[in-house]
DNA sequence: CGTGCTGTTGAGGACGATCAATGACGGTGG
DNA sequence: CCACCGTCATTGATCGTCCTCAACAGCACG
C-alpha cells in the first residue's frame, strides 16, 4: 500500500548518518555536530506540505522518516515533481542557499513523515566550525543537480516505458542506500506521471504493460518491482548519476 | 551569425566579477583571491569541447567569454543540452565536487571560447582561507540546478513553442546580467533543438512561426529577438529563477 | 568547386494527451 | 452499520503534436 512505509526508526538519524557517509563525511566528530543540531521532530501527514511554496525560510528540514518530493505547481493546477526524497535528505537547502530564489518550489510528504528542523543560526555556526561539513552539503546539492539532469534526459529523450521504468529504478536503488530494501516504490501512479511528465492514463497503460512484461508485480494497488533486471534493462538504466558505488556494484549495470 | 560574440574583453575577468558578485561575493578582497588562483588562459574553437565527458579532473575551468553548453552524449548520438554557460561560469564545479560522478557530462563550445583554469590545490587553498567564497560557489551550484529544475519542467509541461520561446528568454537574461545586451541569441536551431528535447525540423517549424508572429527577427540564420515583451508572454516565462533581480526588474514579469 | 553544416519544406505515422465513464478502496459522518 | 465522498486505478475512443524520413537550398570552409 502506498501509505505504509518501514516504521521510522528508533531516531531517523541513522539515515542521514548514512547519506552524509556516502557523501565522504568520514569524521565522526564532524558527524555528531550535525546530530546535534537537529532539533524538533515533527510528524507531518502524507499529501501535506513539508516545505511551502513561499513560506520564510527561518530554518532548514531534514527528512528523517517517510517519503517526500520536491515539486512546484504550474498556473493549470498540474504538478511537476523534481525528484523524490527519502530520510536523511534535506528538503529545503535551496532556501538556504540561495533565499531570493524559488518561492515556488515546496515539498510535499507522499507518505505519512518525520522531519528533523535545524535553525539558519546553528548552521552557520556548525558550517563554520566544521569546513567538512560545508563540503559535504555542497556535494548534496550537486547530488541533487545530478538527479535533476538525469531527469531532464528522461523525460526529454526516452519513450514513455523507459521513462516510467528509469524513475522506478532510481527509487528502488536510492531506497537501497537507506537499507530500506523491500521491492515496492511507496508511490502511486499519478506521482508517477506528475514525475514523468506523462498523463496519468498513459502512466497507468504503461505500468499495465510492466506488469505483463513481468518486470512489476501484478500487485493491484502498488508499484512493486518483480524483476530488477528487466527492469534496469528497459529502463536503460545507469545509476552512476546517483554516486553510491557502494549500492550499485551489486546492481549489474554496464555502459 | 553564430560563431561571433562580443569580442573577449580585456581579461574577461570582470564577467566573473559580475557572476561573483550576484552572488554575494561582496568582499572585494574575496574576489581579489578568486582572480589571483585563475591561471591559464586558452582559447578554444567553436564545437570543440571546453571539459571531455570522462576526462581526468585536475584544475577547474572557468569560461571567461564566449558561450558553451553542458551536454551529454547518449548512445544512440544524440545530444541533450543540460544548460547553457556564459562568461563567468564555471564548466565543471561538478566534477570537483563530486569527481566520482558524471563522467559522461561534457561542455562544449558553441562559440569561440576563451577559458580560465584553477587548479585544485589553489582552489583548497583558497575556499579554506575564504569562507564566503566558499559559498558563493554553492550558490553558484544551487544555481545551475534552480536553471535544470525550470528546464525540466518547460520540457516536461509545456508546447514546443513555449519551450523554445522560454529558452530563448532565458539565454537572452543572462546574456544582459553580464553586460551582453544584443538581441541575437549565439545558438544554431540544432542546438535549441537538443536543449528543448525536440527535433531541429520541429524547431525550425517553430521559429518560423515565432518570426511570422513577430517575436524573432526575419533573420534567417540566426536567431534575433524583435519583440521581448511578446516572447515572454509566449514562453510564459518568470525568470525568478535565475536568481538576478537587478536584470530582472526591466523585465515586466509577474505571476 | 566539392564537402559539410545549417536551414527549409513536404508527407505520413506514432506516441501520448484529452475526454469520459466506471470500479475499487478507504475514511468519514450520520 | 451504512451512505457518501474522494482518491486511485482502469478502460475505450478520438485527436493532435511532434517525430521520422527524405530531399534540397544556401552558406562557409578548405
């Protein structure tokens, strides 16, 4: 089902240790004054708002638990997600980084999430102490450029099956880097389309089509992959964009 | 025509002088350091490329005149353009940052080119010793992803003629904020092409009807904006994005 | 004076959008 | 407990945008 995903765990931090490991934070001390500055925790209900379109930016968010994506709502009402966020990836750097910029963008939980805040002043206090750290939020950000660019070509270049196939894989794999290892996209369709820039109809023939392929499983209801390399092989697949050696060696991917 | 630009200026450092400052770089001894790390200069041919997919990143290259394009090549010879790069950025931040990543991106030049180099140990040296420099860069990379967000998004939503009017917009903004003001756009229709994800015979429909309706100049072989204001509103474009207020407040954007 | 790139034109066809309707499910309030 | 509603998933039909293929003209280059 699309609601559920793993219960949150003991602290929702043990993801952002991971994802900031992955990004070359090797010092622990570096680490726990990231830790340390996560403050409030906060439940937030799937379809709701995490991050909204033009509200002040008086501290960041960090996804500790849950489902979430950035997207932005065009003047016909139709929504156009950038990219999907897991726990341990921050939802509004962006703001932080550049403020005058992007009152249109927001982040949207898609299932039920847990957020951590760290105030605008702890920050720069922590960026300032810990030059580590302020590396390795750039490399977040570029990170996320390089998941945007890859999803630009996708939609740009790829036929509607590929498109749809390449988004599902990404997902599988970045759930992969959180140790979150199940077989089912905690998505449904129409995020799908909104991502793939695709109608929900055609979403929906498409996903059809996986299914009887056999590379989704004909589970009704939810988005579940049965056959990761067909899949990967559809999607012309090459998670290199998404820098987690780590959790691709064992995804046999080539070219 | 396509291979001309503005002649290089005397060192084509004050286009990243321009760049920097947008960004916040408002310390005149922080810029001074950014100069004084910026070593070689080259020239390079038009079509050639500035940054080759999966080359050895040793130094930075920042581009100080002409215009470039961030592109990847994918296998069946087709080309996406990712974005634009003008006088003032840097080709290749990403593979700095994240030089496990991306060895397929490339830049190219789509006109005569003249470039910077930095070599990496400068570039540590410096952004150590200049914290604000430090994130003027991240600024300048959360840029360039805010400008692959809004590409992503007129490729995926909008008609043809919007996205190539959009596009056009785009270049012509960020031509004005470094002093570039012409109304000519130093891009081919195949390049339009492979930046708005459509076929060059499509473009070439299209720009013949943006010059039927008086948008583009009759030109033919270049590409020459008559009418601004009606290409905005054609593109519906906001160009917030681009993170210039200055440049933008000419600009009768709302929405 | 060819060769190559860019721009231009025409015809046909495919992929995906749009419109419309229905079923299944879950939650809510009477 | 049941009626109601909203979201998600599904199906069919039609239509249009844009692609592909193919050819050719102009200009720049060697």
């Amino acid at each position: 089902m699309v609601g559920s995903m793993k219960p949150p765990q003991a602290s929702g931090l043990d993801a952002l240790a991971l994802k900031f490991r992955g990004l070359g934070l090797d010092s622990e001390a570096d680490l726990q004054s990231l830790f340390r500055i996560v403050r409030i925790r906060e439940a937030i209900n799937r379809s709701e708002n995490i991050v909204d379109a033009g509200s002040p930016p008086k501290q960041l968010t960090v996804l500790l638990a849950g489902v979430a994506c950035l997207h932005k709502r065009l003047e016909d009402g139709t929504r156009q997600i950038y990219s999907f966020q897991y726990p341990g990836d921050f939802c509004d750097l962006h703001r932080y980084v550049l403020p005058e910029l992007d009152q249109a963008v927001a982040v949207m939980a898609l299932t039920d999430c847990l957020i951590g805040t760290i105030c605008h002043d702890d920050m720069e206090r922590s960026l300032a102490q810990h030059p580590k750290l302020s590396l390795a939020f750039w490399r977040a950000s570029m990170l996320e450029a390089s998941i945007f660019r890859e999803r630009l070509l996708n939609i740009s270049r790829r036929a509607a099956l590929s498109r749809v196939a390449n988004i599902i894989c990404e997902q599988l794999i970045r759930l992969e880097a959180i140790n979150i290892n199940g077989t089912a996209i905690p998505v449904t369709q129409v995020d799908l389309a909104d991502a793939a820039g695709l109608s929900v109809v055609h979403v929906n023939r498409i996903v059809q089509d996986l299914r009887r392929i056999g590379a989704l499983s004909k589970e009704r209801r939810s988005i579940e992959v049965a056959d990761r390399e067909r899949l990967v092989e559809l999607a012309n697949f090459n998670g290199r964009y998404l820098n987690m050696p780590n959790v691709l060696s064992h995804w046999k991917i080539d070219a």
